[in-house]
C-alpha cells in the first residue's frame, strides 16, 4: 500500500527566453532554473513528512510569466 502527495516548485521564466529565436535558445534559458528545480525536488524527498518518497511523473504548467512544475510522489506505508 502506498501513500501519493504532490509537490511543487516555480520557475520564473525570463524575459530573454520568452523571445527564443531557436528551440535550443528557449531550452537553454530555462535549463539551469530546471535543474535547480529538480535539485530541491530531490533533496527534498528523503526529508519531506519523513522522507522516504519516489516520483512517479511530473507536470508543466506555464502561468504567464512562470512555470509550476508539479511531481507526483509516492512511498509506502
């Protein structure tokens, strides 16, 4: 049996990657504030209501100017 919660963190997209002229321009605008996401979303897990927790799957959700990006976890009871 497992217990599920979700977790969150923001980007804030800059202006610069807003006006990309390429695909690789937006990703490399955007890549280190992923990272940084990613970074936290993971030392988070062993310390979050106990630790313990896996991702399952992610989201992206774009809000004007910002991204949610949302991850679905898991871990047993």
């Amino acid at each position: 049996m497992y217990e599920y919660a979700i977790m969150s963190e923001t980007v804030n997209v800059k202006p610069e990657a807003l006006v990309a002229e390429s695909k690789k321009e937006l990703l490399s605008s955007l890549g280190i504030d992923l990272v940084r996401v990613m970074d936290i979303v993971h030392k988070s897990l062993n310390t979050y209501e106990g630790g313990g927790w896996e991702i399952l799957s992610h989201d992206l959700t774009k809000l004007d100017r910002h991204l949610v990006v949302s991850f679905l976890i898991r871990r047993q009871k």
